[in-house]
C-alpha cells in the first residue's frame, strides 16, 4: 500500500469553522509546538558539538571568528526553544529541570540576554572570566597629541557555557520526547473520532500531498535528526 501524506496544518485550517474541530485544532497546535521545541534544541545540540569540535582544536582563530557565531546562535536559538509566550504548547524547561541545571539554565538566559542580544554591562561566566570587559581611556605624553578610545576583551565563547548547554539538552531531550508522544496519541485519537464525519474525512483526504517534493531536500543536508530545507533563488 502506497504512503498517504496529509498536511495536518491546512486540513485545521479548513475545519476551523466546525465547532467539533476545536478540540483536534487546540490538540494539534499543542503537538506542533513541543515537536518544534524538539526541533530548536537539536539544533541547539548540533551547534553545541560543533563548538565543542572546535575547541578540541585549538584553533584561536576559528575558536574566536567562527566559535563566537555558533555559541550566538545556539544560545538565542536555546533561548526560543526554552521560553514561550503560550508554555501549554511547549515544555517548559525551567519547570523540569532538576536545581543544579535550573542554575546553569538560567545563567545561560542571562548571558543571552544581557551579552548577547543586549549588552548591559560585563558578567562573569561559570568559568570565573569575564564575557566583556571594556573602558574608555585617555592617553597623553610622547610628545603625541591625546588620544581617546575604547580598549576591551572579549570571549566570545567560553566552554564551560557550551558543555552547561549540552548537559541540559541531554537531560531534556527525552522528557521533550516523551511529551511528543503523549500528545500525538491524544491528538490522532481525536482525529479517529471526527474521521467519522464525511465532511472533515473529505477535507483530510483534500490535504494530500508530496511531502518529499516539498521539502526538496538534496544530498547530505540530512542529519541526526534535523533537515535542512534550501530554498532556491528565483
């Protein structure tokens, strides 16, 4: 028997004026958040074993152009899969994180915020050294006229945040997963109650599609989990 692929996205869509439909649309939204969140904090995990290559390296030079990259992006992008202005479609990872994480958890929020997204002011890593440091400064004499500028350090990545970010995903990755299952039984068992309508068994079966030819992936853009989607330039 041939696959069927139907887009559960569109089918809500077109059922959304059916009062009966409520349940499965409210069902559905949920599901697809955490399975997003799942997403994100793959991602987030790749970017953190990138990193983490890296530093294996040595390599200053990409530790500090290419390492400072990587650790912005995984830590906006953990920072999105972790909080949520709606949490009933997400888990809300500070509410399960056990206290030793839970400190490392929102250390990681704080540097996101107030390093990264926003600079307030130099703060300290886990590892005792300082994100940013940086001064205004004055300098006279050698018969020079006086010179004024900005002198600063920054790390612009510090392993021990890295491997603080790998050990909270590992710990709630499977409670992510776990979840995801929970609300795809809740949901398709919803959905086997209203296929018993024709109306809604016709819009379903109206939201077939192929779903390999819509994510056009190419060759070895297919990993641990994640796909990467390229679109192409019109």
């Amino acid at each position: 028997m041939a696959k069927i692929t139907y887009d559960l996205s569109k089918f809500c869509e077109s059922i959304s004026h059916l009062p009966n439909a409520r349940k499965f649309i409210a069902l559905h939204k949920r599901w697809l958040g955490v399975l997003s969140q799942q997403q994100d904090l793959r991602t987030v995990a790749a970017y953190a074993d990138e990193m983490l290559d890296i530093d294996e390296t040595e390599d200053a030079r990409r530790a500090g152009l290419l390492g400072g990259s990587i650790t912005m992006s995984a830590l906006v992008l953990y920072s999105r899969a972790t909080h949520s202005d709606s949490p009933r479609s997400r888990v809300v990872v500070g509410n399960v994180l056990p206290e030793h994480l839970k400190i490392k958890h929102d250390h990681l929020i704080v540097i996101r915020n107030e390093v990264m997204a926003h600079f307030t002011g130099a703060k300290t890593s886990a590892g005792g050294l300082q994100w940013v440091e940086e001064l205004g400064y004055l300098r006279e004499g050698d018969g020079q006229p006086p010179a004024a500028g900005i002198a600063f350090k920054r790390a612009n990545y510090l392993s021990q945040e890295i491997n603080d970010l790998r050990e909270i995903i590992n710990f709630v990755g499977p409670i992510v997963g776990e979840e995801i299952q929970k609300r795809k039984t809740v949901m398709l068992a919803e959905l086997q109650q209203l296929r018993n309508h024709e109306e809604i068994e016709r819009a379903l079966q109206a939201t077939r599609f192929d779903l390999d030819a819509w994510l056009e992936r190419e060759q070895n853009t297919e990993g641990s989990g994640i796909v990467y989607v390229r679109k192409q330039s019109a």
